[in-house]
C-alpha cells in the first residue's frame, strides 16, 4: 500500500521509521513541512490550509492511508481532513494521555505545542482519563518544536537545553510520567531525561503503529 506521513519537520521521522519496522514491504511518501515550522503557533485557518496542500501533494502520489505525523495537526485538523477528504483512509497522532493514565502514574506532565494544549481534543482526552487520585500538569512549550527542527540536526543541543530550562521552571512538581505530545520531542528523550531522571518518557508512536495494521490488514481482506 502507498502510506503518506507528514510532519512540520523531522518530528514525525520517529513514526515513518517505527513503521518501515513494523511493516517493511509498504511503499512510504513522507513530507517534511519545515518551511512552516511551528504548526503549534498557527491559527486554525492558517493550519488548515497548510494541511490541505499537505495532503494534496501526497493524493498526488497516490497515498491511501495518511498519518497525520504530528500532534498539533491531528488534534486540530483531523475532523476537518476526515470530511474534506473521504476517501482517505487517516490516522492521527495524539498526546497519550490515555496510555499514561492506564498505567499507576501518579503525577503526570503532558508537554506539548501551545496549539496541542488549547486544543478541545486534549480538553477531551483529559476529562475522559484522568483518575481521581492523578495529578496532570499540562505544559504548552512555546518554540521547543523549532528550536529542535533547527539544531537538532547539526547536534546543537545548547539552544535546546536552553529552551527546555525556561519551560520546565513553569513545572512545579516533579513527574514520575511525561507524555510526549509532539512528535519533534521524542527526538529529544535524552535532554528531556536530563531534567527529569526517574520520569517515564511516553509518546504516541506505538498507537499508530497499532492502527496502520489494523488498516492494513483490512485492505488485504478486500
Ligand atoms: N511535530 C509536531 C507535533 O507533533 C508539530 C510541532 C510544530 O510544528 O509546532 O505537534
């Protein structure tokens, strides 16, 4: 099957590569919107047109299942794709504010884009999760997703740290869990550690993985 992915940048490099592991045989388009680097600062309409040409272009290539590699965009736009593209199969990336909640966390630190964190499908997520006994701390962090887009590359991690000092002083107790809410932070697992040793990482990687399957599993039935 032909599987199109799109990121403002590298972030969703994290997932293409999960995939190609999981399922080496499948053809795979993978869009690098940097030029538009950060989603998490765009009004909806400006991120709507972005994703739209997004797709577009990977329609073009002839893209069946679509994962929409990036947190901000999914929970944004992912209704708005679903209806303006029908025939698209698409899976989304979201915080796994579920996953973490599943599991005995106590106190747990969700970092994300200010977009991700405004959104209602994260005001969703948490109303539908969190138990009474969990502490969650939502944590937009402005400019971290570009800051990585940037440097990471050039393993230029000091403006990273940088930017992960001033977001983390907002963060008022220490976590046993952080979710990784953009898919640009799970290249940064190390710095992140730094900060926090003892905290579980998690992202949403192995939830899409589990739903290209499922999807793909169910072409071949056809
Ligand atoms: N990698 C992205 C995400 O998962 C987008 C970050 C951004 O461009 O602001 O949210």
């Amino acid at each position: 099957m032909k599987i199109g992915l799109f990121d403002s940048g590298i972030g969703g490099t994290t997932i293409l590569e999960a995939a190609k592991q999981a399922f080496p045989h499948e053809e795979y388009f993978y869009i690098a919107d940097s030029k538009n680097c950060p989603y998490g600062e765009k009004s909806s309409l400006e991120l709507q047109k972005i994703v739209s040409k997004n797709v577009d272009e990977l329609q073009n290539w002839g893209a069946e299942i679509i994962i929409i590699a990036c947190n901000t965009a999914t929970t944004r736009c992912i209704s708005y794709l679903r209806n303006k593209y029908p025939k698209i199969q698409f899976i989304g990336t979201e915080p796994a504010i579920k996953l973490a909640t599943e599991s005995n966390s106590q106190n747990i630190l969700v970092m994300a884009t200010p977009g991700t964190i405004k959104s209602e499908r994260t005001k969703t997520l948490l109303k539908e999760n969190q138990k009474p006994d969990q502490i969650i701390q939502l944590l937009p962090c402005p400019h971290l997703a570009d800051t990585i887009e940037h440097n990471y590359n050039d393993h230029n991690f000091a403006p990273i740290i940088d930017t992960l000092k001033t977001i983390f002083s907002e963060v008022q107790t220490t976590p046993d869990t952080i979710v990784l809410g953009c898919t640009h932070y799970s290249l940064i697992k190390d710095q992140i550690h730094s900060f926090f040793q003892h905290a579980k990482l998690i992202d949403g990687n192995q939830g899409v993985i589990h739903q290209l399957g499922k999807l793909i599993k169910n072409s071949q039935k056809h």
